[in-house]
C-alpha cells in the first residue's frame, strides 16, 4: 500500500520541544499536572457520587410496635395499639404516630352555635349572613345569631355539632408515652447497574438479635426507639409530642464493590425537617383531623379527631463505587500514561535558557 | 541534593513557538478560547444545575380548610368538612379533596342481580356460570338469573347488596363548592451540602399577614385558593370537579448564597399532570372506591363512597450556588491564567509569516 | 487603529511542528484521537442519560378491579371487592392488595390475660408488674396474674380484647384469589425541558382494545393481571400471598424526539423489591395493623384486620435526546474541526526523524 496516497494516516506531527534545566520550573510543571490532574478527578469523583445517587431503587416497609395508656379529656382511660395510634394512613417511604389528640365524640349534621374566636360574636341576626363561611368557619352560618353561653351569642352554622372547641393541643401530650414504640425498618436497596442486592436486615442478625439490639451499642441495629431518634436530631420527644412534627430518618449506604475491600453496610442518622429556620414560629408542628364514623339509629353520627403527631419520612441515599471506580482509574491513569508517553517523543535539547 | 539524579523533577519542557503578528488570526484566536471557555463553563453549569437538583432535601405538611353544603343524591343535605371530603389518605407530599361523590347506602353481604350493561342480560339460569366473575363484576355468581327490574333479568351475584347502580358522575359535581377551599403548605428545605436551611413561611410573615395575603397581590404568599390553583394550570375547575385530575404544585427554590447577593425565595407554579395528550380521553379522572363501615344488629353494613377528586401533588425543586460558583468561578479562571501564564514562556519569535 | 497597541489582540502564537513520515506513529496518532473523542463523547452520552433521569415529571394513578370470595375464620364467607381489599390507604405512586388477613372481632377496651408465648407464663401475682409492657405485649400489665386456659396462667392487661391471639398468617392464603385481579395504571409524563408530554394510553387505544388486550401478546396493554406482575418478577404468587410483599413496577420512557425517528413509548418491568438476599428471612412480607370502629351501645368496639398484602411501588424512568444529541453531536463534531483546523497550520516540515 503506498503510503504517499494515505498521507494523513501515515504522517506523525508532534511539537518541537525546549527542554529546560530548572529545579524551580520543573516542580512547579509536576505540581501543575498534579494539580489538574487532582482537580479532574475530584470533579469527576464528586460528579459521579450524584450519577450514582438516583440510581438505587430502594424499597422501605416499617413496623412500629408499642402500646399505652392515656386518658383522653372527654373520652377517659383508653389503651392505645398500633391499629390506634397510627392515624389511617400508610404510606409508602413514612409512617405517622399520634402523640397527641383532641376528640370530639358524637358529632351529627345539625345547626349549632359557631365556636367565638375574638372577632366572631353577633347580637343580631343581622351580623350572621346566611350560607357564609371563611377559612376559621365549622360550618356553614344559617343566618341566625344565636346564644353560645350565657353571655355570648353567635351565629349558627350548620355542621357537625357539637362543634370542636378547643383549639390548642393539651399539654404535656396524651401520648407523650410514645417515646418508648419502637420501629422496624425494613430497607431493601438494588443498584440496577450492578445487579446488587443488599438489605439493611444483615444475613448474619437472628431473631435473638433482634429482640435485643440497641441502637447505644450497635449502630446496625434496625429497630429504633422512636425517642432515641427525636434525641438524635437534637429535639425533645416530649416537647415535640405536644405539636408534633416531621422528622427524617436518613439511611445511607456507602458501598463499595471492589472484589478486594468489599463493604456496603447502612448509616442512619436523623434530623427534624420542619420548622428550624426561627425561634418564633407559625403554624408549627404536624396535625390533621380524621373522623371514625357510626350509625346510630339510623343517623350517622362520627367522633372526629384532632391528631397531632410525629411523621417519619424514611429516605434512602445511596452509591456504590466497582465499575465507575475502575473507569476513573483508567481514565486518570492513561491520562497520565498518555503524558509520559508523549514525553518521550521530545527533541533532547537541553539548554539552561532563563525564561522571565 | 544533585539535580542530574532527579532530572524529571529538574527539568522543564516547553513547546517552541512561532508568533506571528496577524489581526485576523489574533482576533480568531481569541474568539475561539473565548467560545471553548464558554463551552466548557456552560457544560459546568448546566449540569450543576441537575446534580444540584437532587440534594434537595425538602419536607411538605400540607393543611386544607373549607366547608360545604351538598346535596347527596339518597342521602339528602350534607355539611362536609375536612375530615370528611380529605378522603382516608394522609399521604406525605400530596393531598387529595373530594370533588363529587356517588355514595351507595346500607350495603350488607347478600345476594343480589348484577348491575345491567349493553352485554349482561341472561334469559335462564344457563347463562350464568356459578364462581364467575370479570372485571365488571360487582361480585361472585351464583348460577341463577333473576329479574334486576319489570324488563331486564341478569345474573345473580354474591356481592355487597344492593350494588352501586350510578356509572357517571353527578353533573354538575357535587362539593364544586371545594373551589374555595383553601390550603396552607408548609415548606422546609435544606441544602446538606450548605448546611442551609429555609421554610417557605418567611420570617417576615405573621399570623395577620398570613390571614390576609392573597396569591394574585402576592406570589410568596402560602396560602393558596383550590379553585386559582387549578386556573392557573390552565383548567376550568367546575369542569376538572366533575370526573377528577391530578394537579402538580411545583416549588421551585432558586437559591443563591454568595454573600453580596444571598436571595433564597421559592416560586409557586401549577400544572395539571394528567390527560393531557389528546383531546378524547378513555378512563378519564381520577376516582377511587372507599367504604365506611358499621356493624347494626351485629351485622356489618358499609357505605360505599365512589369519590372523585383532585389529587394534588407538591413537588419542591431546588438548587443553590455559593461553592459550586466559586469552584467553577475558580477553575475557569485559573485556565485563563494557566493559558497567561505558559504563554509567557515562548521564545520571543516574531515573523510575519503567512499562514494559508 | 494601530496594532502595536493592541499586541495581544494582533498576534498569533503556535507551535512549532516537526512533521514525520510513519506509519506506525501515524496510525497510532488516528487510533489515540478517537479513542479520546470516544471516552469524551461516551462521557457525555453516559452523564446525559443520568441528567436527563431525574427532569421526568410524571404522574401516576391505578384503579384495581376484581372481586373475590373468601371464607374468613372466625367471620365465614364474605365476598370482597376493591373498596374492601385495598386497605385504608391511597398513596400516590403505588397501591396495595391485601392477599391474606387475620381478623380479631368485637374487641373492646377491657382486661383479659395476655396471649401466652414460650416465656410469659406467670405462677403468682408478682410475677407481673403494674405498668409493664414491652415489644410483643397487646396492653399494659395490670398486675395480677389470671388464667389463659386450663393449663396456663398469664399476666393480665388492660387492652383491646379479646386479644389476636393467632401470630402466622393462615395458608393457603385467604385471598389468593387476588391473583385473578387486574389493574389500571395510567401514567402521564412531561419532559419539561422539551414541553412534551406523553401518555401510556396511546391515542390509538379504544376501549374495546383495553377491554381485551393483553401483556402476554401486547407489551404496551396498560391493564395487568396482578399475577402476571408476580410471575414476571420472578416470583409465585400464591406463596407470596401469605405473608405479603413488595413489587415494583419499572416504567421506563425511552423516548427520541429527533423528527426524523421519533418513538417514545413505555417499557413495562417487574421486580420484587424486598425480601432477596437470602433464603432465611427475618421478618419476611409486609403486613399492618387496621381496625375498623363501631359505637356498640354507647361503647366503641372495633374489628382488628392484620392484613398482609402485596404493595406494588410504580417507579417511572425516563430519559429523552433531542437538543442533547445535536449539542453533544456539534461539540464533537467541532472538536473534531478544530482539529482539522488546527493542523492546517503546521509549517509543513517533513524529516524522517526517527524518534526512540
């Protein structure tokens, strides 16, 4: 094949090189290359903990156990198990316990006095305008104003009556007890790319294990005491039971593939996620209303609840390290590679040129 | 320490070089560093901006108030509060309102004829299967057929009895009303990374303000009306109401921490997420089946809700720029200065030379 | 305007060439430059695929339809139907089928003797502690020591009795049956980016096809047996009815928006997410607690469901490559001429230098 007709195939062109004998330049021209190289890799390292980031699929199922006494103002002494206290969801990365609760029993559809706040009384029936209501209202005003106790009088609503009176959440918590449930989190993590498979339930934990493993001592442990949690996002259980809130239970895996140091074991750490930014806050905590409805007679009658509580949010972080690792190797050491090897393709001029 | 024994450290190697004096290659010199820097610190941040994305880690507690007045088809006038019209859910980034209803009264365990469709009429006993059932069952058959009314005779199923009867939603929807509800998101963010945290309640806000503030004045406002939410996804509420819809509530942090110009304020956008590709739609909405139940006379009776509803989902989106400016801030400028830098050491040649 | 004053801008620098003559170093040069473009552009295409990954924004609902009869012990026939086997849960992204129950009837709050396990008998009083209770406990101690039965005495509670007394989930399982039932699952994505939105119900879907499609002959057919769900992951169905479980349904969005080859169409998965790694299990499947509530009487009973069920997550990837081809494509593609460009430039030297 002549090589004159494939002149870019066969042609080499390289840079004619001043090669320089200098201590100072010479450590400053490796400290440089170190530097680059340093900064692509990092980059490239820090870069590909993100990439790895979204890929663990990841399912979570929690079990909390525990049961407690409390006396509900109106309702009086009642145990409370799992089936109670966890409010009528489950979902699917967090779970919810009531640690405080306002009930209201035996609410129907009727017409009541609306519940004074301070601007809210009426003297006529004038001040009440029939099928209002704004974001305070339990109902929907009938036009009527009507007597409350003996010295207030306020509109009438249509609404579940009696209508929810107390407003702020009794102090300290009714379930405050909760601190001592405890909860089981299952967590199964697979990196698609990999094939892998891991669960934060260890091949080598046993049921006696289980039922006796503590958080303190053994920080593989998956069964935590909810109080141990709220202490370590740095709140206090009891404080926080009164308003409740949202605390997130942050399961790391930090796994490394490589045939030679393989290791892929959780971390759990806690934080709370609401309500940090200021001392004074608005609206704090965690509550929703649900309701447990009846027939009775004929006429449906409900006990609404006034739930504060705790939420859990589980979320699972994750990274695994064989194959991108082996591919950063590679990369930065023919990088390297590639350096030296053009090094080697220098004239050999040696002059002790002086260079400003 | 003898420099000959350590020559790769004492040596400096550098590319001899030609100047030539030329406004049109000066010129395109520099635009073409200038369009490769650009290229490179655009890549930067453009994908900063998605790894970013992730590292959100962001909690939403979400409160709905409002109350309404409906009339239920076979139940008569209603007020429904929110324990009521919330559904059973308490999902972590998503609530969902009932919007119409077609509730079915009384159910107990029987036998009963199956609803009538277009295809399921029977003549004798032989056209019902004993243990069948399909996707449009109301429950198991029992072999028989038995008159559902004076005309049609369908087959007689085990099932909850009597069977929900109503296949289209009520038109208008029943709680259309929900328009005016309100809900308060509550919004905490934190930035791991930055160690930063922010709740969409701004400090600046308090209790009067919150009160009164009002989306179309105000875009920081966290109070949002159902019905301006679901307009601005560019929907018709009264329309959506009637079969349901999934409505995504987009928070967009855009934040910067660079201490001359700190700003950290989300952005509220709406979009509605479902049936959106075609105009005729097949299974439209969204609408799930709830029951509550009641034991009368040691009998377990339920009432079957067929709820449909808007389901509307928060997601918090974020990202943030103090370190990662600086760091590409950094690297961009030391590849200028780099670039300065060896280009101080050329040979002084100077030829005016044309290049081709 | 002179050029001297804007020596920067005028000149041009460039490296001295030496140009050499062989083959080998020649084609070596050619297989190195690709190799580099190909990491790079490899590099890229590899991120995109990640950045892309998390700009879905999707939303997704199911509807499960089927109706079963199933004999419960203790309650006897019963026929259930959506409403009743989905638990009391809706969440967002995934749903659940209750395939197995133990059901606990009229309790009420009272004290009964705890349920004896190998090492909670009692002989005396002091055995058992006022105010106890631990883990596997279903109240609180009272104190006093009753009979279980004949043979057994244990420490009484106060707690809902009478007390669950059956721990292992019946098999076969009682709602096996759910393998027959089928699901709907409706998902809309959007591509932000691209303002593209797609549906899995395509457009050319009617409702005859739904009615009749398939997976084993369609892979687009957006209705799935719960079976097949299991079997294509890999797992049996009715074994995993009996304690339950979690499987994921991966729906994965490849989608190309360059007009010439447009296609964006979903891929359906299976896999089951807990519960692999190996044989023996600690606390397999997934099971929860639920009550519902009756006022008997002016006294609250309530009927305990354990329910153990399958959870299926909907997990939706998607990634799309219109503008990110043609950028990744031009920044190739100019790397490539400035190359070209660049060798344009050589002094054209031609020495056949060998080099070591």
């Amino acid at each position: 094949m002549s090589c004159s007709s494939l002149l870019g195939l066969c042609q080499y062109e390289t840079n004619k090189l001043v090669r320089i004998q200098s201590v100072r330049l010479g450590s400053l021209k490796w400290s440089l290359n170190a530097a680059i190289l340093l900064f692509i890799c990092v980059m490239m390292l820090w870069n590909r903990k993100y990439q790895e980031f979204d890929l663990v699929v990841s399912s979570v199922t929690t079990k909390v156990k525990g049961v407690t006494e409390a006396r509900l103002p109106g309702v009086g002494d009642m145990v409370w198990d799992v089936a109670d206290y966890s409010g009528p969801s489950q979902d699917k990365n967090s779970f919810f316990v009531v640690t405080n609760v306002i009930v209201t029993k035996n609410q129907k559809q009727g017409k009541c006095p609306e519940v004074p706040h301070t601007d809210r009384l009426c003297k006529t029936d004038k001040d009440c305008e029939r099928g209002a209501w704004d974001e305070l209202s339990h109902g929907i005003q009938t036009g009527s104003c009507v007597k409350f106790d003996v010295l207030r009088k306020t509109c009438e609503v249509s609404a579940w009556c009696p209508i929810e009176t107390k407003r702020s959440p009794p102090t300290p918590a009714v379930l405050a007890a909760a601190e001592n449930f405890t909860v089981l989190i299952k967590n199964n993590i697979r990196f698609p790319a990999f094939n892998f498979i891991r669960r934060n339930i260890l091949p080598k934990m046993n049921s006696a294990y289980l039922r006796s493993c503590q958080r303190a001592n053994d920080s593989l442990c998956p069964i935590f005491r909810l109080g141990d949690m709220v202490r370590e996002a740095g709140e206090n259980f009891s404080k926080m039971a009164i308003e409740g809130g949202v605390i997130g239970i942050l399961i790391k895996w930090d796994c490394n593939l490589d045939p030679f140091m393989q290791h892929c074991l959780p971390k759990y750490s806690f934080r709370r996620l609401d309500e940090k930014e200021s001392n004074r806050t608005l609206y704090p905590g965690l509550n929703f209303r649900y309701a447990k409805y009846n027939m009775v007679n004929g006429v449906e009658e409900r006990t609404l609840y006034k739930a504060f509580g705790i939420r859990f949010d589980v979320m699972v972080f994750g990274q695994t390290t064989i194959f991108i690792d082996w591919l950063i190797g590679t990369s930065c050491y023919s990088a390297e590679v590639g350096q030296n090897y053009s090094e080697k393709k220098v004239e050999s001029v040696q002059d002790n040129q002086k260079v400003v």
